[in-house]
C-alpha cells in the first residue's frame, strides 16, 4: 500500500484529472478473460507521450484511469483514455501505434500489447495510425459488435452510442471488417468507407473523401450530406453543449458546409440562413446539467 501511495504521488502533478470509471460493458471480449477473478482498481503508470490537442477557443482536458484486473491465468493492467466534449486528444500506445480520440469518446487498451492480437476497444470516433506489425494484427472492437482488424495502416473509426450508423474509413493500406451478423468481412482499399446500420444489421461500402472524414483531427467541421440531426450531435460534441430542437420542420433536408474557426453562435446563425430556425442559450442550471457542465442551446425550427 505504500508504494502504491508513492507512486500515486510521483503521477499526481502530471495529471490532469484522473477518475475510476466503470467499464463493465466496454469491452466484453478482453472482460471474460478476467470474469472469474476478483478486480482491483488501482493508479497505472502514466501513459508516456499522452499530448491534448485543444480545440479552437475551447480548452482541453483528458481524463486517464488505469484499471488492473489480476486472473488466475494472466495479469493484465488496462489504460483507458477518454476526450472528453470539446476536446481532440492525441496520444500513444504501447506499440508506438498513434491516436486520435474526438469528442465524447474514449478508447481501452492493455497497457503491454503481449498476445497474439493487439485488440483495443472504442467508443466514440478514433483516428488510427498503426505501426506495422505483420505477426500480431490490431484490432478495432466497437460496443455494437462491429470490429476492423490491420496490420500497419491509417484509419477512422466512427461508433457513437447516438449515431444510427457505424462508419470506418481507410486512409492508407488495407483495412478488414468484421460484421455482427455471422462474421461476414468486407475489405477496405484507401478511399472506400463501410457504414453499418445498428438497427437494420445492414452494411453499404463505397468510395469517400477521407480528408472530410478526419478533418476533425484539425479542429474543422465538414458537413456533406448532412441532416440537421448530425450536425447538432455534430456541434454539441464540439462546443460541449446540450442542443435541443422544438418542432421538427426541416429535420430531414441535407446540409452542406464547412467550418473551421468559427463559434457556436457564428454557426448557428449560417445555419439560419440556409434554414428557418431561431435559437437561445437558456439560463444555466447546474441540476439539470450537472453530469457534463453544459449549456443548453433551445433551437426553434419553422
């Protein structure tokens, strides 16, 4: 107990805000490896070369909690790394592999990649560049049960909770994707996407421009194709605020648009030309808000 407590202390400058969290159902694969067991929740070591990418006239945060779970065949410590709404955190894996995380999104991942697989959990949207290694392919899990797996590429991964769909997009080399229905796999070439539907178990590839995909790495917003839907998600994730839309006038029209720098406000006042709506910021309330310390923006459609 005293050398943990030596170590929390050694760590507690570095850290920005660390928390236990719950991961009871981010990652049931890796879990079952350690049902049997009893769990410890104890600090890890810091994770090395962990770097937070502010977005514009936001600043940034990045919660890390280590989670050590002991088995009677194996002991694996888990890091688990989350960017929380407006934020992007870029940061390393064990195996040199690089990250990007968006807002409102978390990614798990055994702090020593010793296995077969290097297998990693996420939730949320991830940018991956993974460094090559042919005997021991990466993995991608996704809550929805959808997984890529590689051996050295660049790819996006797109698995909100909210979101209808799950997208992943190949930027460079060659990606595989398992689906939930019976295993199928499709293969991804640079430049082609897979969207899967969670709620119709279907899958569509095609072809995509990957620079509007992660844009979101530099802190731009790429709208093509959009539903007012997706771009509020859009905008609450990166403004860290709580969007909500009276009326449903106008919800299904598409929207096209490109934002770099621009504020909340600036935004929604490009949006109300294209579109008849009227929006406020409504008084803050720290009760009904309390679980993410957001604003909430009311928005009128016509």
């Amino acid at each position: 107990m005293e050398q943990l407590l030596r170590q929390a202390d050694a760590i507690a400058d570095d850290i920005v805000t660390m928390e236990m969290t719950d991961v009871a159902g981010a990652y049931d694969r890796l879990q079952e490896r350690c049902h049997q067991s009893r769990r410890h929740v104890v600090l890890g070591r810091l994770m090395r070369y962990a770097a937070i990418l502010a977005l514009p006239l936001l600043l940034s945060t990045m919660v890390l909690a280590y989670l050590h779970f002991t088995s009677s065949q194996a002991d694996i410590r888990f890091a688990e790394v989350k960017a929380l709404d407006g934020t992007v955190v870029r940061f390393e894996l064990p195996d040199s592999s690089v990250v990007w995380l968006n807002a409102g999104s978390q990614l798990r991942y055994p702090i020593s990649f010793d296995g077969d697989k290097r297998e990693v959990a996420l939730q949320g949207e991830g940018y991956f560049e993974v460094k090559a290694n042919r005997e021991h392919p990466f993995y991608v899990h996704t809550p929805s049960g959808m997984s890529v797996y590689v051996y050295g590429t660049h790819f996006n991964v797109q698995a909100y909770d909210d979101s209808e769909c799950i997208e992943t997009s190949l930027e460079e080399g060659r990606l595989n994707v398992i689906l939930p229905n019976k295993g199928q796999q499709l293969t991804l070439r640079p430049g082609e996407y897979v969207s899967y539907n969670k709620l119709t178990c279907q899958a569509m590839k095609s072809t995509t421009d990957v620079e509007v995909k992660t844009a979101w790495r530099k802190g731009e917003l790429i709208f093509r194709n959009a539903t007012l839907d997706e771009v509020f998600k859009a905008l609450s994730r990166r403004f860290n605020v709580d969007i909500s839309y009276r009326n449903h006038t106008n919800r299904d029209d598409r929207y096209r648009a490109t934002f770099h720098d621009e504020t909340l406000p600036q935004i929604l006042d490009y949006l109300s030309k294209s579109t008849v709506l009227t929006w406020k910021y409504e008084p803050y309330h720290s009760s009904s808000t309390a679980n993410k310390g957001q604003r909430k923006v009311l928005i009128d459609l016509y």
